[in-house]
C-alpha cells in the first residue's frame, strides 16, 4: 500500500498517522486500540497475510505503544540535555571571556611590574654607588675632624677624645645607614663649630715649661687660651706657634684676671687687652 512499511514488531503503520497519532500513542485513549486492532487487520489482509488472532493484536500493539512511549521518553531526555549542555556552555564561554578579560589585566600589571622592578633595580645600583661614595666621604671627613682637634689649641682634651673615639665607633658600625654616619659626623662637627663662638672658664691641670700647675684656664672660642693660677699671682697663654704652655709678665695680670671674671659673669663686659702673640708659626 501507498504510505505504508514495515517497521520492528511485526505491525504495520501509515506515514500519514505519524503527525497526528503518534502522540496519541504515548497515552492511547480507550476507543484507540480497537481502532489499532482494525487498521492491523485490514493491513493484513491487504498484503495476504493470515489474519492476526486478538491475543496477538493485543500484544503488538502494547508493543508498538511501549517502543514509542521509551522512544519519546528518550527524546524527551535528549532535549533536556540538550537545553542542559546549552546553559554550561553559555556558562563556560562567559567564564572564558572573563578569564581572557582578566588575563589581559594580570598582563597589564606584569608589564607595570617589570617596569618598576626595573626602575628599583637601577636605582638601588645607583644608592649602592652613592652609599660608596658617602663612605669615602665619612672617611675623609673624619680624617680631617682628627687633624683638626689635635692641630686645635688643648682645651677639653677628655671631652674631645671621648667624642671622637664614640664617633670612630659608629662609622665602623656595619648595621647603622651611611645617612645616620653622616648625621652623627655633623652633629660632632657642629661641637666643635660652636667652640668657636663661645667664651668659658674651667680648671685644668697644665705643665707649664716642665712644672705642673693647677690653672683656671680662659678660653676665647678657638682663638687663643689664657691661664692664671687660682690666687691670681701667675698668668700665662698656649703658644700655638711652639706647642706649649707659657708664662707671661705680670704685667698681663690686670688684664688676664678681668677677663677671666667678665668670663665668669662677675663683672660687666668691658675692653681688656691681651697677648694674643702669634696664632701660626
């Protein structure tokens, strides 16, 4: 018959059923397997076949009724799949977008990286030469305080070595910064700047010409040094050309003595002359 093959099962259906019945196959109304049963049996006697007894009516078309429910149960799960494998793919191709997005970013900050790196890298070579540089600077500055402090008239001997032996200490100290070595220098240096612009009187035992002798000693900045004993009857003054302590005419007494007391804030501040004799040799 025109519409007509055979499919698995032994039954014969039309084509032309396939749009509209084959839904109905899946929950059969009541009426539809006699309906079934009359389409088998004229199916049969079109094509000469003996004609099919009820049992076995019944069971093909139970079986034609359970391939097509399991064949659309199938298909039904293939579209749930489907739509399944659908959303994870969405899912995963934005997840690749925002991957390549942030990708892009991480590449981004690695080349700011680099080139910071590369900016640290050349300046911690160019800190590593001037932190070499400070150092032979320390060295040559210190050098120079050492020359100046014993070429310096030989006032405050203690407190001046004390602070220069402290001072050797910390530039040889491996763990402080060059910047805090160069502080600790200047601050040395500016003690003994301020010598310079300060006026003061202290005791001091001095050898005078081979005899020792307890003096008041009269410092005037780092100009000259004046000295007189405690009763006032000896004065004198370093000779900074010779090296030495010296003794001066009584004639300087006057002189000396007032300007160890205006030192003192005993008296008033006034003119007084002194031998300041040769300050070089």
């Amino acid at each position: 018959m025109p519409g007509v093959e055979r499919r698995e099962g032994g039954f014969l259906y039309d084509r032309r059923l396939r749009g509209t019945a084959g839904n109905l196959l899946t929950r059969p109304p009541p009426l539809l397997l006699p309906l079934l049963a009359a389409l088998l049996l004229g199916a049969s006697a079109a094509w000469g076949q003996s004609p099919l007894s009820p049992d076995q009516l019944k069971e093909t078309v139970k079986g034609t009724l359970e391939i097509r429910q399991d064949t659309q149960n199938k298909q039904d799960g293939w579209e749930r799949e489907k739509a399944e494998l659908e959303a994870r793919y969405r899912s995963a191709r934005a997840h690749l977008e925002a991957l390549r997005r942030q990708q892009t970013a991480l590449a981004d900050k690695d080349r700011a990286a680099d080139r910071e790196i590369g900016g640290l890298r050349r300046r911690l070579a160019e800190s590593e030469r001037l932190e070499a540089g400070v150092e032979d600077l320390l060295g040559r500055m210190m050098a120079d305080l050492e020359a100046w402090v014993r070429q310096d008239l030989p006032f405050l001997p203690e407190e001046r070595e004390a602070r220069l032996a402290s001072l050797r200490e910390t530039l040889a100290h491996p763990g402080l910064a060059p910047a805090e070595k160069l502080r600790r220098l200047f601050e040395a240096l500016q003690v003994e700047c301020e010598y310079g612009n300060t006026v003061e009187v202290y005791q001091q035992g001095i050898e005078v010409e081979g005899e020792p002798v307890f003096a008041e000693v009269l410092r005037l900045g780092t100009l000259s040094l004046f000295w007189q004993t405690p009763d006032g009857k000896r004065v004198g003054e370093f000779d900074r050309a010779k090296g030495q302590w010296l003794e001066l005419p009584s004639g300087h007494r006057y002189g000396i003595r007032t300007a160890v007391e205006i030192a003192r804030k005993r008296r008033p501040v006034e003119l007084v002359t002194l031998p300041l004799g040769r300050i070089s040799p």
